[in-house]
C-alpha cells in the first residue's frame, strides 16, 4: 500500500510569521547575537536542542573547495552556526562560476574566490570564525588542517587533491565528507575515519591517471547538483558534528539528476588498501 504523503508537509507553526517570536521566552541559552532566534527552527527540532547548537558552536569544519560543492556547504554550515569555518580555495571568481556557485554574484567577478566567500558568509553569519586558506593545498597544509578539524568537507574537483584530503584525514582520523557532481550524476558518502570499520576514500577509488585526467572543471554540470550534493555534504557534515541521526558512512548515495533517481550502495573497508590498512584491524 502507498503511503498517502501528508497533506500539509510544511505546516505552519503557531504564531509564525514576521517578527513573530519562535523560541519559547524561558529559553536560557547563552548564543550570542540573538541565538535563541537565529537557530530557532534547530532548536525547535526534538533531536537537535541546546546541546547540539552548543557541539555546533564549539565545532571547526574545513572545507577544502569554494566552487560549486563548498558554496552551499559553508553556506549552511555558517548559517548553522559552526564555530570555526575554515575555507580553502586558490581560485579568482570568474563568469562561468556564477551559474552554479551560489556564494558569488556577478559583481564579484575578478575577485579571489575566499574572499568574496568570506565577506559573503559572514554577512550570513557575523557571530562565527571564518578563516580563509588562499592557497593550493600540500600535504603538509592537508594534514595540519585535518589535524585541527571535527569534520572535513571535500568538495574539491580533481582525484589528486582528494587522494591527498583522504591520506590526510586518514592520518589524523578526521571524519571527512565526501561529494561529487559531473553532468548530472552526484554522490555523497561518509568516511568516518575515527571508526575502525569505515572505509576510506582510496578503499573505494583507486589512484587511476586516466581519471585524473577526467577533471570536472573541465565538464558540464547541472547547477542545481552541486546545490543538492554540496547541502547533502553540509547535512552530514551537521550530523557528525551533533551526533545526531545515521550518517552515510559506509554508504555511497548516487543521485542522477537526469531522471533523479537516488540510489545507495554499501561500501566496505578495503583491507588491502594502501592508504588505511595500517589503522586498526576492522
Ligand atoms: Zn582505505
């Protein structure tokens, strides 16, 4: 039997509306800049309250990557109130950006790509830290920020790179978020790499130059995928940070926009990899 969908998905809270008051007047929490309201449809949520918003405030997310992916990614993120953002990019913004890279307007054509993100993101959000990386990211570079992350986003474009977030995660036992978008095809997994059963980056995708070659800068893409791919990876990246709900570790969501259709595979620890067979026998 087909569930019948509700009727009314969104209904519309008591006394919502604008300038109308959302959180309850005994809320006590101690969120600067009016927190109580500007997180209040998390903190209304059963699952998340005080204590996740607190975990998020507290919380340093890295996100390697400012284009496509990472927009929407540190978008929500900082929107959400992770305390500590840490955004990586060496690109300027240009006119082939803008029809998906929803951080940048026009008027920000020429401009270096973190830049423009950070003054975007802290009009969104004053009250966290942004840190801006301007620079190609080494392994060195890789490995100190994954050193200091609670979660890392890869929302890079390139196999080496990601390869090089992954060893990095993998040494530091950094969660990583992991997401792609080409044409119309999108996946999102989780490599939770304080778990011994999780798998990592390389257990599913090898080293392979020919898809080295395959940069995705270099294709087509749908805009709204990166959007649907990137706020997938901010949702993750939100549940590991607050320890709520089941996180896509282990599982590998592929969306084809083409016919959105959603799929998700199982994905297990290799034990053969050479990347992460010197952690803990799984
Ligand atoms: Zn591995």
């Amino acid at each position: 039997m087909v569930k019948k969908p509700h009727p009314h998905p969104n209904p519309p809270l008591e006394g919502e509306g604008v300038g109308a008051p959302v959180a309850s007047p005994d809320t006590t929490l101690s969120l600067k800049g009016g927190g109580e309201l500007r997180y209040s449809r998390h903190l209304l949520l059963n699952e998340w309250g005080q204590e996740a918003q607190a975990k998020c405030a507290a919380a340093h997310a890295v996100i390697v990557g400012a284009g496509g992916l990472g927009s929407p990614a540190a978008h929500f993120l900082a929107a959400a109130g992770v305390g500590t953002i840490t955004l990586c990019d060496d690109d300027d913004v240009d006119l082939t950006n803008i029809q998906r890279q929803m951080l940048y307007a026009t008027a920000d054509i020429g401009k270096r790509k973190v830049e423009a993100a950070r003054d975007r993101l802290r009009a969104v959000n004053p009250d966290i830290a942004l840190h801006v990386r301007d620079a190609r990211m080494d392994e060195a570079t890789l490995c100190e920020l994954a050193r200091a992350a609670d979660v890392v986003l890869d929302c890079t474009d390139n196999y080496k790179t990601r390869h090089a977030i992954n060893r990095a995660c993998v040494a530091a036992r950094a969660p990583l978020v992991s997401g792609a978008a080409i044409r119309f095809y999108g996946q999102v997994t989780v490599f939770d790499l304080r778990n011994n059963d999780s798998p990592c980056y390389h257990c599913l995708f090898g080293e392979n130059e020919s898809l080295e070659e395959a940069r995705a800068a270099t294709l087509g893409v749908l805009a709204p995928l990166v959007g649907i791919v990137g706020t997938t990876q901010a949702a993750e990246a939100l549940k590991l940070l607050t320890g709520i709900g089941e996180p896509l570790t282990g599982r590998l969501l592929m969306v084809d926009a083409l016919t959105m259709r959603w799929e998700t595979v199982r994905v297990k620890r290799s034990r053969r990899c050479p990347v992460c067979s010197g952690r803990e026998p799984n």
